[in-house]
C-alpha cells in the first residue's frame, strides 16, 4: 500500500490536467487497477497526517522566501452562485 500511495501522490502533483484513478490506471497500463486505487482513497489509513509525510520532504526541497503556496479547498461566493443543498454557508 505505501509504494502505491507514494505513486499517486506523485501522480496528483506532477499532473498538469485533472487526475483520477482511471486515469492513472491508464498511465500504468493496466498494472494498477482504479479499484486498487479506490480501496487506498476508501481506506481509514489515509488522513492529513499520511499526506503531509508524503508531500514535506517536496515542501521543504521547493521553500523559498519568494512566496507561499497556500491549498485551500473553499469555495469562494459568486455573485452569480445560487445556493442549495451543496452551496451554502457551512458553519
């Protein structure tokens, strides 16, 4: 599980379009299945702390007093956004 873990990592950062599991699947050939892929995403072992042990070593390797690269995964009111069940105020 953890060398297909740091596969997809790798796979989610150097990405330039949208990524998903099939589309790594197609990138492997067939070796990894989406359902592999799904069963990792699925599973419990997979938190923030999982994350952040994958992507520091690259954090720290690319940092620079130049700026900050800030993932934030709100999303932001647009005048022309109509609420409902998914958009809206979660508090």
């Amino acid at each position: 599980m953890e060398n297909l873990l740091g596969l997809y990592t790798d796979y989610s950062i150097v990405s330039l379009c949208l990524t998903n599991r099939y589309g790594l699947s197609v990138l492997s050939e067939g070796r990894i299945s989406h359902d592999q892929v799904t069963r990792l995403l699925s599973s419990s072992k997979i938190d923030s702390s999982c994350l952040w042990k994958e992507v520091k070593p690259i954090c720290w390797e690319i940092s620079g007093s130049e700026g900050v690269l800030i993932i934030d995964d709100s999303v932001e009111e647009k005048k022309y956004t109509d609420r409902n069940e998914l958009i809206c105020c979660h508090l």
